[in-house]
C-alpha cells in the first residue's frame, strides 16, 4: 500500500467531484431537501402531538439515515466511474492495489460525508433550532461513525459483486442499502416494532446506532451496550466483506472479466 | 538480454459445459529494445497474452519474467516499469486529458508530471486537446491519449493490443513513426498485436503467428515469408486464344487460381517451373505481354495459416 497511490486515486476522486454535477448534488441538494422535508414533518407532528423529542427523533433519523445512505452509494459511485468509462483497464494495469481503491474512496467518502454532515447540522440549527450534538458531541460523533462504517461495508460489498458480476448487477445492489431500512429503527424505537422484527432488526448494527442515539437524545447518557454492538457488527461485517471482495476481485482476474468489461 | 520470457503458458476459460483453451504452452522471449508483433486470426490468443502479461489476468500454467522478475511476486516492481494501450480501452471520461494523465502519472508515481505531459501531448500533436474531456474526443484522438498515457512512466516494456484501430491512414502512419522513433530513442521493448500487416511488416522486429492458442512461427517479416514456398504468377497475353491459355498452364501440374481468355494466374513452387512453362506458350503461338510473378507477402501467410492450408 502506498500513500501516493491513494493520492493520485483521491484526487480522481476530486475530479470527477467537480466535473460532474450530480457528484456535488449527491453531496448537497439531497440531503438537504431530506432535511426540508423531515424538518417541516416533525414541527407538524410536534404541533399536533406536544412532543418534544419529535424533532430530535425524526431530524437526527434523517440527518444520520442520509449519512449511511450517502457512505454507501458514494464508495460505489466513484468505483463505478471507472467501470462506466471502461477505465478499468488501464488503472488496473498500473501498480494499484485493491485496497488502495477501497481506501481512497473510503478517505474521500468521509471527506464528503463530513461536510454534508456539517451542512445539515447547521441548517438543521438555522431553520428549526435542532442541535444534532444535543445528545453530546461524543455521542453523535461515534454513532456517526457506526453508521459510516456500514455504510462503506456495503459498498464493499457492491463493489466485490460488480467486480465479479459486471455493471448489471447495479441496480440490484444498490437497493441492499435501502432494503435495510424498515429494520433499522430509524424514526422509531425497537420496542415499538412486533418481536419477530426486533429480533431480525437486531443484527443490523444501524439498529443499534439509532437506539443509542434516541437514547442519548432522552437521557444524556451514553447507552454503552448499543455502542458496542453497533461497532462489533460493524466489524464482523466489515471483514467479512472485505475478504468476499478480495475474492471478487481474484476471481474476475481468473475469469477475465475486467478484461472484457463493458 | 530478454525484457520478457515465456515458457509454457497455458490459459483456459470455463465455460458452462467445457474448458475452452485460450493459450496452450506458448513459449517465446521478447529481447530488450525489440518491437515485437503479436500476429493471428480473431480468437487466436493475442489479447490473452497481453493480458497475462499486464496482470489483468491470471495464468493457469507456466513460467513469466519480466525485466528478469517473476511479476506476480514483484508485482509494483515490474509494474511500474510496465504500460499498457489498447484502442477498445478508455480512460475516465468526465476528466479532462490533462486530469487523467495526472492521475496515472501519479499513480506511476512519477517525477516531474508536468513536464512530462507537456512533452508527450506534443509529440502525439494533441496539445489543443489537453482541457478537453475525455467523453467528447473522436476514437482517433482517444487512441492518441491512451499512447500518451501508456508512455507516461517512460516505460521499459510497453504492451499495445490492437493500438492503432480507428486511426485514418495518415495519422495511423505518424503514430506509428512516433512510437518507432521513441522506441529508438528510449530503448523500449513493445510487444505489439495487430491485424494490419503493412503495420506489422513496417514496424516489428520479429513475428510470432499464434494460431488458436497455439505459435505456429516466430521470426523476423522476411524469415517468415521465405516461409511460403509458392509464389503466385499472371501471365497477359495478347489477342483471341487460339488454344486455352488455361489448358496449356495446367499442363505443369501447377495449380491455377485464376484465368480469363488473354490472362492466367497460378502457384508455382520453385523457379524451375517458370522458363518451361513461358516455353510452351511460346510454342503454341501466343504471345506474351506481361509477366508479373509475385513473392508472398506477410498477408498471404496469414491467410494461409488461418485458413489451416499449408505453407
Ligand atoms: N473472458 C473470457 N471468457 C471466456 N472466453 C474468453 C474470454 N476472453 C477470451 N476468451 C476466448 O479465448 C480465446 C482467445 O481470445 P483472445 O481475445 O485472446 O483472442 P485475440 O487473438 O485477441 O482475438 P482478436 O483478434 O479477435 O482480438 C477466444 O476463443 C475467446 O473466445
Ligand atoms: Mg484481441
């Protein structure tokens, strides 16, 4: 692994950001309008039901949920730019390893994900007077990163099956980052969902995130045990789609794949 | 001193019922500073090699070095010394040229980038297109971006399939002077495939004819057309037959490929043929206008050798 070669990806990565519009729009006007949307939602409901903890609830769903979302199709999206332009060819010709594309669009993809954050927490805090460290810097820092770190894992992972499967497998895959969605406990508590879902929404680490942070939200307290599982099932899965990836990639050499790639 | 060597190459593809064989015990070196050709019909193997070689693909069986080093163990090593080009290939479409050779001169990790890119867009004459990008340029002036790109390191090996596909016959001919006239210059060993024989016949120090997976012959254009035996001769005559040219020709046992009234062409093995035949024309009264006798050239081999007929 060198750093170079990580740069060089990197700035690609910049590149292509400022080239191409929908690279700036992924990264300002969705979230943005999610916050929009999710904002005047929860004063609505806040009006009609006199909870306070609506906005915190829902806004901090949101604003995490776009996060993880972003993580996950941004990995992919830059990956993809090469295989849409039929680059891979010549950049795996060169002396670049796998992990050296898998770290750069990870280093990227938190490079953008810090500044979406940043923006939603301040127009979160200009328009509706919601401070997203509410539940303590730390907190919200950490679940973030949970969050990131599956989201990235599924990006791995999309990556490893377009490698191995070719372009078409795409739209296909982008949706496993969605299909997780209703199991996660995003806008609600576990508690609140049957007991066959809670035991199945238990293995997603987003689960754990969004329980932790509505728990600090509450109380101001840190709920270890939802920290812990969030980023222990971060890393299982992390590894393991580390390795399903490493294959993919083996195997596309073998089969030739990247060779003919279209 | 050999910049790559080959010894018994073997690459299968599977497929669902059977194991198709892409390359069977392919063996041959490529010497430093040599332009090496990759010659064969569709399907005969080339790309496979190129691709072995540039590490896109894995091998299945047999022995590679490059620059004296096992390139799947020294693998940054010998690819940072190594380029590739080919005409289906692109490069990130969204960039510009500049921003793409950028990035693949930093991911080669090379020194004094800028000078660099500005020398190569000028000798391949696209300096106006160095803030273009990439998706908009015609196929002629991708290839001559993907050339830029592949000598961005200045390496010692470069690896071109099929590189001058989609090039006009006149800009085809000034890249092929700049890359022989940089390959003099730096010393680089290319291997090159191609199905333009003039190209190859121009360009290649020495052939190698691969044949469904196979090398059927290596050596230098010349070498390898001495190696068709017959050569090919029309005859013109002058006026209305007054006996079947055709008739009198087939007399010889040669084989006729083509005839007309006052015209015949037909093969012939050696030169002691010829006089005789030219003699009994003679006798039966025609007269002889034209003799044209044609030595093979590196198309005829090519079409003999995919055709499956003997030299
Ligand atoms: N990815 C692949 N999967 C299965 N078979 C393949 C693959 N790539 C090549 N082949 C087969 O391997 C053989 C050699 O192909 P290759 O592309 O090396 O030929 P080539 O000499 O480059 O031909 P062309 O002149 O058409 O470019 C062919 O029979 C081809 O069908
Ligand atoms: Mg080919």
């Amino acid at each position: 692994m060198r750093w170079y070669r990580i740069n060089a990806l990197m700035l690609k990565y910049y590149y292509i950001t400022i080239n191409r519009l929908d690279r700036i729009f992924d990264m300002l006007y969705w979230p943005l309008i999610g916050l929009l949307i999710w904002g005047f939602t929860s004063y609505f409901i806040m009006d009609l039901t006199k909870e306070s903890q609506v906005l915190n609830i829902f806004l901090g769903g949101a604003i995490l949920w776009t996060f993880y979302q972003r993580a996950s199709q941004d990995m992919g999206n830059y990956i993809l730019e090469d295989f849409w332009s039929r680059n891979l060819y010549n950049l795996l010709s060169t002396p670049v390893e796998p992990q050296e594309i898998i770290l750069s669009a990870v280093l990227f993809g938190l490079i953008r994900s810090v500044i979406t954050f940043g923006l939603l927490a301040l127009l979160g805090a200009v328009l509706y007077s919601f401070n997203i460290f509410g539940a303590g810097i730390f907190v919200v820092l950490l679940f973030s990163l949970a969050l990131l770190l599956l989201g990235w894992v599924f990006g791995i992972f999309v990556t490893g099956l377009i490698f191995r499967y070719g372009v078409k497998i795409q739209v296909f895959a982008w949706s496993f980052a969605f299909l997780i969605q209703p199991f996660s406990a995003v806008f609600y508590p576990l508690s609140s969902t049957p007991l066959w879902l809670q035991k199945i929404s238990l293995v997603f680490p987003t689960t754990h995130a969004f329980e932790g942070m509505r728990y600090a939200f509450a109380t101001g307290k840190i709920a270890w045990n939802s920290l812990f599982f969030a980023f222990f099932l971060d890393a299982i899965l992390l590894i393991v789609m580390y390795y399903f990836f490493l294959h993919c990639f083996k195997q596309a050499r073998k089969v030739g794949i990247i060779a003919k790639m279209e | 001193m050999d910049a790559i060597t080959i010894s018994n190459l073997s690459k299968t593809y599977q497929s669902r019922s059977k194991v198709n064989y892409a390359l069977k015990n392919v063996s041959f070196s490529v010497r430093e500073g040599e332009m090496f050709g990759l010659l064969g019909p569709n399907g005969a193997g080339k790309t496979t090699i190129i691709n072995i070689l540039s590490g896109l693909l894995t091998k299945d069986k047999g022995i590679i070095t490059i620059l004296s080093k096992d390139p799947e163990i020294e693998k940054e090593a010998v690819k940072n010394q190594m380029n590739v080009g080919a005409a289906y290939s692109f490069l990130t479409g969204i960039l510009t040229v500049e921003q793409n050779l950028r990035v693949y001169g930093k991911l080669y990790g090379v020194k004094d980038l800028d000078q660099r890119i500005s020398h190569l867009l000028k000798i391949f004459e696209i300096e106006d297109l160095r803030h273009k990008k990439v998706f908009i340029l015609s196929t002629g002036q991708i290839i001559r971006v993907i050339l830029c790109k592949g000598l961005i390191n200045n390496p010692k090996v470069l690896l071109l399939d099929e590189c001058t596909v989609g090039l006009d016959p006149d800009i085809a001919q000034k890249t092929r002077k700049i890359l022989k006239d940089y390959q003099k210059e730096q010393g680089t060993t290319i291997v090159f495939t191609s199905h333009n024989m003039t190209e190859v016949e121009q360009l290649c120090d020495r052939i190698a004819f691969l044949h469904k997976g196979e090398i059927l012959m290596i050596g230098t254009p010349k070498e390898l057309r001495k190696r068709i035996k017959t050569q090919s001769v029309k005859i013109d005559i002058i006026g209305e037959k007054r006996k079947s040219l055709r008739s009198i020709v087939e007399r010889f046992k040669v084989k006729v490929t083509e005839s007309k009234l006052n015209m015949v062409i037909f093969e012939i093995r050696g030169e002691v043929e010829l006089p005789k035949i030219i003699n009994a024309i003679i006798k039966e009264g025609l007269e002889i206008i034209d003799i044209n006798v044609r030595k093979p050239s590196l198309e005829d081999v090519f079409l003999k050798i995919a055709r499956g007929e003997q030299l």
